[in-house]
C-alpha cells in the first residue's frame, strides 16, 4: 500500500509507541498495547509499507519521520511513463478529415498523432481541430490533415523514462489532452505511446491499490 491512508485507532497508538520506544520490536509493542503478536501482524504490515514504519531484522521498528504528504510525493516519484502509456492512434499526412473524424469515433480517443511517410511525428489532431473544420465550408473528404493539425514543433511530447507528474503538469500548463510518447530517431520522433489525463488519473488511482 502506497496511498497516504486513514489510520485507526490502534495504528495510531503503535505509531506513537514506537515513536517513543523505536526501535523496538513488535512483541514489545504487543506487550504494551495487551494485544498477541499476531493481532498486531496486520498493523504493521500496513504501516511498513505505507513508508510510516521501517524494519529491520533482530532490531525491530522505527519510525521514518515522514508524514502522510511526504510518503505520497515520494511515490509519485516513482510513476513512469512506460508504466502506464495506451497504445497510440496514428493517421498519414495524406489522411482526409473525414477520414481523421472516423478514425477518431472507431477508436474512442480525443487525440489522434499525424505521421509522415517515414512515419514520424509531424502533427496532432485534437477534437477541436476536428470540429473546426466540420463547420466550415471545406468538403472534409478531400481536406488533407496536414492543413488543420497542431505542427511540430508546437506539440507538447514525453519519453517513456519521464516522470507521470511532469507530464500532467504540462497537460495542465498548456490545458490540452494528450501527448504522445515518443522516441527520438535519425529521422525524427517515432510515437511509440500516449499519456491522456484519463492515464493520469488511472496511475494516481492506482497508488490507493494495495497490490500496486
């Protein structure tokens, strides 16, 4: 567990306990608070790995210090992009709108990635872009693309070993979507992945999983 959580009661007297008494092992705790060490078990192993307690064998527990603020930015720390990046949706240059608006509903994405013939970043196409074009006076099947999208190098990108945080923050910072993840090539950048705020929120739901 990962999460800055809610402790109960007892977790909150075994915090103080070895606070006062650390290190100190988990049959003294028990001792103090008339409980079996089994009864304890459970406690602690939460507050182990939530990061509120250390351990550490034939010595026993010690309190790190760190409060329920610090013990979630440390761990947002450790979200990467690799861990958590979708699947990219591509179209060519040479695409129609139309053909962009269809892709777009088929995949269920707000954020499509134009690539050239070496089929490397060279735009994007957000939904707005998208709605533009469809209220003006151009036919959207002959209407390339490459005419409405966002081009390089006005994109906002990621590489898979870049923090998760960071990458919200420029989400936020220049109130868009999506970026794509990409990777830098002698010819250009290959989009390898993207990160939506829907990833975002998904890998900052996922520090409240135990299992994570």
């Amino acid at each position: 567990m990962v999460r800055t959580i809610e402790l109960n009661k007892r977790q909150e007297k075994i915090l103080e306990i070895v606070k006062g008494n650390g290190p100190i092992t988990g049959e003294n705790i028990a001792e103090q608070l008339n409980l079996t060490r089994a009864t304890l078990r459970p406690d602690l192993a939460i507050l182990t790995m939530a990061g509120f307690l250390d351990a550490r064998p034939r010595v026993g527990y010690f309190y790190t210090g760190k409060s329920g603020t610090q013990l979630l930015t440390e761990n947002l720390m450790k979200l990467y992009v690799r861990d958590f990046q979708a699947v990219p949706v591509v179209v060519k240059e040479q695409s129609t709108v139309y053909e962009a608006i269809v892709t777009m509903f088929l995949e269920d994405v707000g954020t499509l990635f134009v690539v050239d013939d070496s089929v490397c970043l060279s735009g994007v196409l957000s939904r707005k872009d998208l709605l533009r074009a469809s209220i003006g006076q151009q036919d959207l099947n002959t209407l390339p693309v490459n005419v409405i999208m966002t081009r390089m190098p006005n994109i906002a990108v990621c590489e898979k070993d870049d923090l998760l945080i960071d990458v919200a923050k420029n989400l936020l910072e220049r109130q868009i979507d999506c970026v794509p993840v990409i990777k830098k090539t002698a010819k250009g950048f290959e989009v390898t992945g993207r990160v939506t705020k829907t990833t975002i929120s998904r890998a900052f739901v996922s520090l409240t999983d135990d299992d994570h």
